[in-house]
C-alpha cells in the first residue's frame, strides 16, 4: 500500500475515532486526579482503574497498575508487535495540578466544559489527559494490533514527587526500547505542527538574609537599622538587570534556531495585565528556551496579617533558574550561589542552601526515527514541521536515556502553548490538536513497523 494510501486511511480512521476520544477525554477530565500530598485518594484509584479498562479496550490486555514502594502506581503495558519488530514506548502521565478557585476559572474545572471556540475545557484537558487519550487514539487506529512492539507507560506522579524514576532503575528491561515517544507536549499554535528538541534544565536555591539579632521596633530603630526584608528585596533586584535578563555573571546563554513564538502568541497564553510589559530582550523563543530565567518562587517571613511595627531579622527567598540545556546545573548553580553570597547590601549576612540541580535535554535530531517522525507529523498535519523547546524540565527522560541508551525520543502532544494554559486557570485543548497526534503516531508507528 502507498504511503499516501496509508496517511489517508489513517486520517479516515482518526476521524472516526474522535466522537469517541472526546468523551473518553470528559471522561477523565471529571476525574480530580491529584497525587499531591493531603488530596483525597479515591479519585486516584478511580483514575487508574478507568485507565486501566480503557488501554485494555485497545489492546493492552495485561495493562495494570505495577507495584510502587510510594505514591500512585504508573500503568504499564505491552503489545507484542512481529518478530524483529522496533519496540516503541508510549509515554503520558495521569494525574493534574490543582485547580483553586482564586486562580480565577470561568467554568467549573472538574466538569468538562466545550464552549464556543470548540475547545474542551478543564484541569488536565490539555496537560496531560489528552495525551492519555491520544496513546488510546492511536492503538485504536491499529485495533489494539500495531506494527511493531508497542509498551504503554502512563505516569501518576509527574506532577509532584515522581516514583517513575526509580522504577524505570528497578525494572530497566521494561524500558529496553528503541524509541520512546512522549505524548506531554504541544504545538505553538494549533495546526503548526512542532517537535519538541531541547528542554531547559532547573537549579534551586534558598538564600536566607539577617540583619538584626532580634526584632525591633520601626519606629525608634527604623532607618539606621536595616530590615532584612527590604535587603533580601535588593539582593533578589539584582539578579536581573533593567531590561528583565539574568545578570548573573558566569551563567551560560545561547542563540535559538527553531520555530518562533511571536509577543501576541505569548500574550495571548500568558495573560499579563494590561500595561505590563515583557521581561527581557531577545526573540520570545530565544528568551523561552535558549536563555536562562530566574524567579523567586517563595518567600517566608512576617505575614501581612501578623505584621506590626517591627523590623524584621531575618527573610528568606526560594529562588529558581532555569538554566540552557546542555550546561552543567551545578556549574550553573555555582554562578547563581556566588552572586547571591556577594550582592547583599549594607553587609547582611547571608545564607544559601543549595536545593536542586537538574540539568536540561536535548534530543537527538540526526537520526532515522527524529526523521520518520518528522515525516509523520508533516503528513498528519500538512504543513512543514518546526522545532520548538520547553521552558520545564522532565527528568525521567536522562533515566530512561540511560536504562536505553540506543533509543531515540520524540516528544510531541496536543498542548497547543499559545491557548492551552496548562497549571493555570481555564486550561483547554482544542480537539484538532488531539486529532493530528493521533495520527501523526499512527503514521510513526506504521513506518517503524516497516523497518
């Protein structure tokens, strides 16, 4: 059969299946799946075994939930595909970030939600549930028989302190693949097809600043005496400079060659309040995954409620950079620590606990299934493929690259990064997206299974 045959029977068959997967999707969107510690369990457990009868509707009839000493179990299954065959893991990951209502949502995120954009909203609609339905699009595709070796890896941890890790290390030959294709990512705008490249990696710190052996009142002391508070303000100003870049000196910035993000996409997606502009120079993709950002993601000290008239001793900050894929994070963190000890002012003293190191990825682009599923994508979508990167980092990809060493990786999903506002309020997917990455791994699969 002709290749142009393939892609239109497959198109056809996509197509048939989205009534379905849309409601599989509402489905799971009405699932609370929160693995964070305190959340209830039961929605978890009702997750897993829905995901387990779904897979096994596809063809993974031994999909089950494997065995974990903590957290909730990743669900795994394998279709032996013909003798000789690749084996191809497929990657998503069940559970959601919180949905508080002070993130401001216009429709209820537990009740999944189609408005008049045909988008369907609610937490996890995008990130990563239809990924998760996308996997069970492609293996309906085949009708649970795909062309080559297929294992189904959907993680429950992803979102807070992952297990998979570890047991990727305890059972490596459940993991000895030729390919491994993540189904957590997204295309920049919907119907621009990308694959995702590189991934910036993340170092942490907590710096602790103290100016007073005790507090004091503000208004007998206030003025020579410096308040810890408004020190630890200098000290974090001064790891940007004006225009909104890193300025600590020593930390690694490249160029980007891949697909663009253009200011009104990232608006669109980021929804600044109006009158406050973008942080940094540079092109929006450069700043996104070729550059280092740094933010600080906590602060303790006196809260507004419990405040008075006090100078405040001690504060500390939790800060974290996103550092370039490629770079050593500790070297990195090196650089973020040393600035951090010799820019205090007025003498503070200063204390830093290094909290995390993890360096970023990079994906092979030079190899024959980067290839194949460039080809797949272009034809599923019909237009040219870009590359793109992601501003988080996945560390379960440097274990797997480690248990597999031959293996390649293609990252790609339905998360569209213009519109899908994954962790934050009104997150959604547009089902066209579903749609073309259904497809677009069927068409991978179908020429790994001709190799």
């Amino acid at each position: 059969m002709e290749a142009a045959v393939q892609t239109d029977e497959i198109r056809t068959r996509t197509a048939a299946l989205m009534p379905r997967l849309l409601e599989q999707l509402e489905e799971l969107v009405a699932i609370p799946s929160l693995a964070f510690p305190g959340s209830p369990p039961e929605p978890m457990t009702q997750m897993v075994d829905t995901l387990v009868r779904m897979f096994r509707e596809v063809g993974f009839t031994d999909a089950r939930p494997m065995p974990v000493p903590h957290g909730y179990p990743p669900i795994y299954g394998e279709i032996p595909g013909p003798e000789g065959s690749p084996t191809v893991v497929l990657y998503a990951h069940y559970d959601v970030q919180p949905a508080p209502p002070e993130q401001g949502w216009t429709s209820d995120p537990w009740t999944p939600t189609r408005k008049g954009d045909g988008r369907i909203y609610g937490r996890g609609a995008a990130d990563d549930k239809s990924g998760v339905v996308s996997l069970l699009g492609t293996l309906g595709v085949f009708e649970g028989a795909p062309p080559c070796t297929v294992r189904l890896v959907l993680e429950g941890m992803e979102e807070t302190e992952s297990n998979l890790e570890e047991f990727v290390l305890a059972h490596p030959d459940l993991f000895d693949a030729d390919v491994f294709v993540v189904c957590d990512m997204g295309n920049l705008h919907v119907g621009e097809p990308a694959l995702t490249t590189v991934l910036r990696g993340d170092v942490a710190c907590v710096v602790t600043v103290r100016t007073l052996e005790h507090p004091l009142h503000s208004g007998v002391f206030g003025g020579p005496a410096p308040d810890a508070m408004m020190a630890l303000a200098r000290l974090l100003s001064s790891l940007q400079d004006e225009a909104g870049d890193v300025a600590v000196q020593g930390v690694t910035r490249t160029d980007w060659g891949g697909g663009e993000f253009t200011e009104a996409d990232f608006r669109q997606g980021a929804d600044l309040l109006e009158g406050v502009a973008l942080s940094g120079t540079g092109p929006i993709a450069a700043r996104l995954w070729a550059r280092p950002s740094i933010s600080a993601i906590g602060v303790d000290m006196t809260s507004v409620a419990g405040s008075s008239n006090v100078l405040v001793p001690q504060a500390s900050a939790k800060v974290s950079m996103r550092i370039v894929p490629g770079t050593d994070p500790e070297v990195e963190l090196d650089a973020l620590v040393a600035h951090l000890r010799s820019h205090a002012p007025w003498g503070a003293q200063v204390e830093v606990e290094r909290t995390k190191a993890a360096p970023g990825f990079t994906c092979r682009t030079d190899g024959p299934v980067y290839a194949a599923a460039r080809e797949a994508m272009a034809e599923a979508f019909g237009r040219p493929v870009v590359e793109a990167g992601c501003g988080g980092s996945i560390p379960l990809l440097r274990t797997l690259a480690q248990v597999a060493p031959r293996a390649e990786f293609v990252l790609w999903g339905p998360e569209d990064v213009a519109r899908s506002r994954i962790h934050a309020s009104d997150e959604s997917v547009d089902p066209a997206e579903i749609a073309g990455i259904v497809a677009a791994q069927a068409l991978l699969l179908q020429r790994l299974g001709s190799w």
